[in-house]
C-alpha cells in the first residue's frame, strides 16, 4: 500500500469521525432541556373588610310618669293621714293630729308614689349598629425553588407553575410555554 493512500484514507476517517461527533453535538443542543421544580411556595397577603353589622335590640328604660310632682299620691296620702290622725284625741288635739296626719301621709304618699314610678320600665326596640372587619388570605404570587444544571435558583411568578419540570432555553426557564418531555 502506498504511504499516500494510508494518509488519505487516515485523513478521511478523521474528518468524518469529526463531521460525526460535530452532527452529534448540534443534534444535542437541539434536544429541550429541563429544569426540576424543587418548591412552589405561595405568597399571601391578609386582605380585611369592614362591614356594618346591624341588629334590633330590646332596651328596658324608666316608662314615663304621668304625674311628675306626685299630686295623686300626695293628695291619697293626706286623705289616708287625715283620716288616721281624726282617730288621735279629742278637742284641739284632734285637729292638730288631723293635720299632722294629713302632713305626715302626704309626704309618705309622696314617696310611695315615687317608688312605685321608678320600678315600671317599658320595654323600646332599637336598631344598634357596630362595624365588624371581616379577614382572608389572598395570593400575590409564588416563589418558584428550581434545579438546573446542579445550581439552585428561586423566581417569583404571578402563576403557580404547572408539572415538576420546567423548559430552559439559553440557561432561562420558560414559565409561559407548556412542559412536555420526548
């Protein structure tokens, strides 16, 4: 065999062991590559909202007196004290224990009258109103945790990413395109 045609054919097997292994790596960087989705942590805020809470409440108060200066009970009182004061002695001393029971009962009829008022109530219905806040929880976004090419790295998103993968183009994940593994 002559030396030229061994070189040559050593040359054309090199160049197409490399035109092979060149094809093959082209035909590599071709294929998708994925990311690994290690966390999906929603984040939240607390969202309140008053709002008027009303209800009908029955309130006890004092009923009101038809008789403010207590003429009616004054006036049975010194009837009540006259009469019991007649029953006292004889003479001028009778008329002085009228008139003190006339005096004494119509201060007692006084006060009982008072007594008696203060104890009646009537009943009123009332509309009272409070606010109450009323509280939830509300998502803001998610903290994607992600593993590519042996790194950790962490991206917040508004959508909480679907599957456990993720397309990675030009070493950036591509949240908004599907995930679908050959």
């Amino acid at each position: 065999m002559s030396k030229s045609i061994v070189v040559g054919s050593t040359l054309a097997v090199l160049g197409l062991g490399g035109m092979a292994f060149g094809a093959w790596q082209i035909q590599e960087s071709r294929q998708p590559q994925f990311a690994d989705i290690t966390g999906v942590e929603p984040q939240t805020r607390t969202v309140e909202t008053p709002r008027e809470v009303c209800e009908d409440v029955v309130v006890q108060r004092q009923a009101p007196t038809r008789d403010p200066h207590r003429v009616v009970g004054t006036a049975a009182g010194a009837i009540v004290g006259g009469l019991l004061g007649n029953q006292i002695g004889g003479g001028s001393g009778k008329k002085i224990a009228t008139v003190a029971g006339a005096v004494g009962g119509g201060l007692a009829g006084r006060e009982v009258q008072k007594r008696i008022e203060s104890g009646q109530t009537v009943a009123d219905t009332q509309r009272q109103c409070h606010t109450v806040t009323d509280s939830h929880q509300e998502t803001t976004g998610y903290e994607v945790s992600w593993r590519y090419d042996g790194q950790e790295h962490t991206t917040q998103l508004d959508h909480r990413p679907e599957g456990e993968t993720v397309r990675v183009v030009n070493g950036e994940p591509q949240w908004a395109e599907p995930r679908s593994q050959g």
